[in-house]
C-alpha cells in the first residue's frame, strides 16, 4: 500500500524523534541496570554489552524504510512502542498534524458510544471521525483475538497476514 509523498515525507521526519525517544528510554534503563547494586560490575558488564547488541538491532533504533511497507511499519512501531502516546486520542493526532480520526465499529452499540466520544472530541479538538464498519469478522472482539494468540491458537483468519507476521 502505498502513502502520499506528503505522509511519506512527514514518516521520515518523525522518525527520528521516535527513535530519539526510545534510544533515551533505554539509556534510562541501562543507567537503572548499571546502578544496580546486587550484581558485581563485571557481570553488569557483558549484560550491558549482549542488551546493547540486541537493542541495536531494534526497530527504536534502526530500521529501513520503505514507502510501500510504510503503514505495517507504523503498525510495528506502535507495536514495540516507539511511538507512543500517553494523552487523549485528538491531543496525539494534533501532535501528528491529522485531520481526522478513524474508528472501527461491530454494532449499534460501537456505533452509540463512538459517537458520543466523536461528539467530544470535535467539540475540544475540531476533528472529525471517521467510522470503519468491522465487516465479517465484526462481532469478534480484539481481546478475543488477543486470548486465542496468547493461548496458541491459530489467528490467520482473524488477522489480517501483514499483521500476522509482524506478531
């Protein structure tokens, strides 16, 4: 799928930041393992230098870019948290530069309570909502999904394959 160069240029601008952000939250964590005082400094050590090995492979820190695959990354990013939001919905995609939201709806009764938080949100934020219709699977619920995966079962007819392998 491919994305406007618009969005393509805005990916690549954001990126860094990301990365920023999540290359600081591991310094915390390697400074929070290196005062550890239960373990001697050696040992500290070589398991800074095997994480940091590992952690240099990681999306957070490096990652090629491509426009074609640019959505799944995204999906991969929020995924392994490299981008993150701790705020309400509207204040992340101000921050993002979107113009709408989009929402996935099952039933009458998605329908009812996303509307009242749309009504909310164009009211602080301006934005619109978007409302996806679930389609065949629309009565199954994410958390469902998510049980299946953690218990083992197969989730392919459930996920789309793009998610699948990023799972």
């Amino acid at each position: 799928m491919d994305i406007s160069k618009k969005d393509w240029k805005l990916f690549r601008e954001r990126l860094s930041g990301w990365q920023e952000n999540y290359m600081e939250g591991l310094v915390k964590e390697y400074a929070n393992f290196l005062n550890d005082d239960k373990k001697p400094a050696s040992e500290k050590f070589w398991e800074l230098e095997k994480r940091i090995k590992e952690d240099k492979r990681h999306p957070g820190v490096i990652m090629e870019m491509s426009k074609s695959e640019v959505i799944w990354d995204i999906v991969r990013l929020i995924r392994l948290k490299v981008i993150t939001y701790d705020d309400l919905s509207v204040d992340a995609a101000k921050k993002h530069n979107c113009n709408f939201l989009v929402r996935g709806i099952r039933d009458d009764m998605d329908y009812y309570y996303e509307e009242n938080i749309a009504q909310i949100n164009e009211e602080i934020s301006g934005l619109d909502t978007i409302y996806v219709r679930a389609g065949t699977y629309g009565s199954i619920s994410s958390s469902t999904v998510k049980e299946l995966y953690k218990n083992g079962k197969d989730i392919s007819k459930y996920v789309p394959k793009e998610i699948l392998e990023i799972m």
